[in-house]
C-alpha cells in the first residue's frame, strides 16, 4: 500500500527504485494522500507531461519541506515566484534562454574543453597520490564547479565557497528540510545572489566573451532585469554543479563496484560515451521536477486539480520496462542510448547537458588512464544526500592502484 510517509523516508531516497516500480505499476499519476503533491512515474506520462507546458507550467510556486510528521507540505510563494530559466515558461523562459544558451552550447564551451581535461587529469593525479580517498571531494565536488564557474565568467572564485552556494540551492529545492531549516536556506541565498549582482555590475566589455558577459549585454539593452540576471546566473551555477558532481559520482561507484566494466573501457575508450548515457539513465542526476497545475487537468486518464504540485519523477522514467529492456542494468550496446529524461526533454532540456558530458567524459577518462584497478574502500558505504531533488553522493571512498 502506498503512503504519504514513504515520499520522504529516508530508506527509500536512499534506494528509491522498488519505490519507483511500484508507483509505476499501481499509480502512475499518484496523488500523494493528504497533500496537493502529485508525483508521475512512467517515461511516456513524463514525455506527455513536459509537452504540455500550458497544463504543466515551470513556474515555481512552492517549496517542499518536511513537516513534524515527516510528510511533505508546501511553503508556497503566491504571487511572489520570479519565473526564470528554468522555472518559467515561454515568452519569458524563451528570452532567458536565448541570453545563455549560444554562449553555453557554442563558442566558450569549445575554448573550455582542453581545459576541463587538463584540469580533471591533474585532479586525478593529486588523488593518486594518497593511494585511498573521498572521490566526492578530492574531484567530484571541485571539478564540476571550477568548470561552470569558468564557463560563466565569474572573477576571483572561491571553489569551496561557490560549492556551499549550489549545494545549498538544490538542498533549499530538495524536500527533506525541516521548515526552519528552509528558513536558514533561503537566508543565505541572499548572500551568494548579492555576490552574483556585484560580478555582473563589476563586467565590462572587452573582457572575455563569456556567459556573464552575455548576461550584461541583455541587461544593458533591458531584455533582461538584474533580479532576473541574478537569478539566471545562481541557476546555471547550482544547476551546472549540481548535474555534474551527481553524474561523476555515481558512475565512478558504478565502475568501483565492476571491475570488468572498468577494464572493457580501459580496453575499448570509444565505448565510454555510452556508458556516460547509461549512468545518466540509470542514477539521474536530478531524480524529478517540479511542475505547478495553473487549471484543472488530466494525465494517463488520473484527474489533477488546479495548484496541485506535480513531480515529473524522471529517474522513475528512466527505469520503465515499457520502454527499456532489461532497465537495471548498464547496457553498453543499448540501441538510442540518449533516450532518456535524464536531463529533461522539450524546451526544457538541460541547457548544459553538453557540458556535463564533456567533463564526465574527461574525468572518467582521466581516472581509467591514470589506474589499473580501483574499488570502493572496504567497511565504507557508500551514502546519497538525503534529498528528493538530486542523486548525488555525500561521500564516495574509493581506494586505487596507479598505473
């Protein structure tokens, strides 16, 4: 039987896929008992849903929290929501992306590319030396965000600092705080958009073409306002970590747990594009989205009702039998290997899903040349952020024999 509890416990955003199986198969459009909350399982619901952005809108009307029950309740903003990049719809997501995406899909990644390997071998090697360590934070953590800083321009970062800012947005949109500790996150935003207000009134032209500079340009020509800058920009900056971080941890598990698996790729590098598909596939990033309901709807033949939450349950998605075969497991001869949800779909597509391929691919790499073997430290579980929102790692212990 399905119950309110089991959105949030802890056991199941641990291992949420017997979960997921079951709501796909007993309630695809599940509306989440006592609550306004309504999560979609199936990948052909999930591709409906994302179609119909005018019964499924982006724009962020609430906040999930954990109440003293451990069930989900909203904080709901009202009125106040400031739709942007990603939690809006067209015209205004159309404007927004339009003042990012050539930067980020184009020139600045091309210049980066060279970089992100260079910058990933040498995270490897200082790894290496100590023979045993914390993946999550000798290289899954600090890659991701040096690169996406970079990317969009900032000046004079602080890794470590910018790191706290992106976990805290997703952990702020991930469900599991309690009320005041929503209250505590949402606080602290306010230093790191100040931060980003001062980067963006601080760039100038003639400094390099970037998507800060882009980003300056529209404000300067008013297509965009500095509220909305600033938010488009703290969104690429924990959006663009946050994707990265997740996919590099969790396909460095999955090969520490094969050795066989690391070994084809060592011998066969040119599968390990598809392996990066199958480890997005299989341990999406972001497990969901949140979609608000602005009108009365239906989907799969399940009425919603109008302010009702919806949760596009993506990582559920990615694991229907109706549309993979065999969907547990990593399959390096998969036919289409990018169809999948793991970074959205429809206008809505990850804006840098580009990017998180390259560095996945880079520091993947990087770690299957640099070693002979590696495996996770013995006695040293693995563990997930406790999160509805993302599937990323809170510490990956991997021990490594150096080539």
């Amino acid at each position: 039987m399905l119950t309110a509890s089991m959105l949030l416990d802890p056991a199941v955003l641990q291992n949420p896929y017997d979960f997921y199986g079951t709501l796909r198969e007993q309630a695809p459009v599940w509306v989440v008992p006592g609550t306004d909350v309504v999560a979609i399982s199936t990948f052909a619901l999930l591709s409906e849903a994302v179609a119909r952005p005018e019964d499924f809108s982006s724009t962020m009307r609430c906040l999930l929290y954990r109440d003293q029950d451990g069930l989900p309740a909203r904080l709901d903003f009202g009125q106040a929501a400031m739709p942007t990049l990603a939690t809006a719809d067209p015209p205004v997501h159309t404007t927004h992306r339009r003042a990012v995406f050539p930067e980020l899909v184009a020139r600045r990644m091309r210049t980066l590319e060279d970089d992100i390997r260079a910058l990933s071998a040498a995270a490897v090697k200082q790894a290496l030396d100590n023979g045993s360590f914390d993946f999550m934070a000798t290289i899954g953590n600090v890659v991701p965000i040096t690169v996406v800083a970079r990317l969009i321009g900032f000046r004079d970062i602080d890794p470590m600092q910018l790191l706290e800012a992106a976990f805290d947005s997703t952990t702020m949109v991930g469900g599991t705080m309690s009320m005041d500790e929503l209250n505590t996150l949402v606080a602290r935003t306010e230093t790191i958009e100040a931060w980003i207000a001062d980067q963006i009134a601080g760039t100038t032209e003639g400094e390099e073409e970037g998507i800060l500079l882009a980003v300056r340009r529209a404000l300067d020509a008013g297509t965009l306002q500095i509220g909305e800058a600033t938010i488009i920009l703290h969104t690429l900056l924990s959006a663009g970590g946050e994707s990265t971080t997740s996919l590099l941890g969790n396909a460095v598990r999955m090969l520490a747990e094969d050795p066989r698996l690391q070994q084809r790729l060592r011998e066969k590098p040119q599968e390990l594009d598809v392996f990066v598909e199958e480890a997005l596939r299989l341990e999406s990033p972001f497990r969901q989205m949140m979609r608000s309901v602005p009108h009365d709807t239906t989907l799969g033949g399940a009425d919603i009702a109008s302010g009702s939450t919806v949760l596009l349950l993506f990582a559920a998605g990615n694991r229907d039998r109706a549309q993979f075969d065999d969907p547990d497991r990593i399959d390096l001869t998969r036919d289409s290997p990018k169809r999948h949800l793991a970074f959205g779909h429809g206008i809505h597509f990850c804006v840098g899903a580009a990017l998180a391929r390259i560095e996945a691919r880079a520091v993947l790499g990087a770690i299957l040349e640099q070693t002979r073997e590696f495996a996770l430290e013995p006695d040293r579980a693995p563990q997930w952020v406790d999160s509805l929102l993302v599937r990323r790692h809170a510490q990956l212990h991997v021990c490594a024999t150096p080539r």
